[in-house]
C-alpha cells in the first residue's frame, strides 16, 4: 500500500465522519424532502401586529404574546413543521423520493463533478 493510498483513505474516512456529524445537526423536511437547519418563524404578521397595537392595544398585546410564545420551526422552501433527523433512514428515503441529495450520499466522482474536477 502506497503512501499516497493511504492518504486518500484517510480523507475518504474523514469526510464521511464529517458528512455523519452534518447529519446529525441537520433534520429533513417530510412536505418536500429538504435538508438543513430549519428556521424559527412567528406565526400571524407583524403587519396585523401593528395594527392590533395602534388600533386595539390590549388585543395587540395579546397577539405580541402569542407570536413570541408559539414560534415553531419551518422549512423555509414549503413552511413545512414535520421533520425527521436527516441521518436517519427514513429521511434518506425522502430525499430520495424528491430527488434530493446530500453531499454524504454522493459518490467520489459525483463530488468531484459537484467540486469542478479535484478533491
């Protein structure tokens, strides 16, 4: 086994440790099979909010409350709220279902291609 072998391996191990760390950070939208970070978004407008502050304050109050008391996390390409972890094996079956990919799931040649040519 050649030195240079050898280094490859290695990088090879490495980064799938590193893509199984990414998963495991990362969850998988179940509505259109993303893969990422979700985000936490407040439900209702602050359009409304104002409103309610200028036109009706105690019900403005109310409403500020309920915005900050029920943020939930979104997908932020289909506000979808049901995720799953993404290193599972039902989140690998979405994304293959949509078409998605995750840089994990890819072969050598295939992120070489994504990477413009060198590793």
């Amino acid at each position: 086994m050649s030195i240079g072998n050898a280094i490859a391996g290695a990088r090879a191990g490495m980064q799938k440790s590193r893509d199984a760390r990414e998963l495991a950070e990362h969850q998988t939208c179940t509505r259109c099979g993303w893969t990422g970070n979700p985000e936490k978004k407040a439900p209702g407008t602050m359009g409304k909010e104002i409103a309610l502050w200028i036109l009706v304050f105690p019900v403005g109050i109310l409403y500020s409350i309920w915005r900050m008391v029920f943020k939930r996390e979104q997908c932020p390409e289909c506000n979808g709220t049901q995720f799953v972890p993404a290193g599972s094996v039902y989140a690998a079956t979405i994304r293959k279902t949509f078409g998605r990919t995750w840089p994990g799931e890819l072969s050598a040649e295939q992120r070489r291609a994504r990477k413009g040519g060198a590793l």
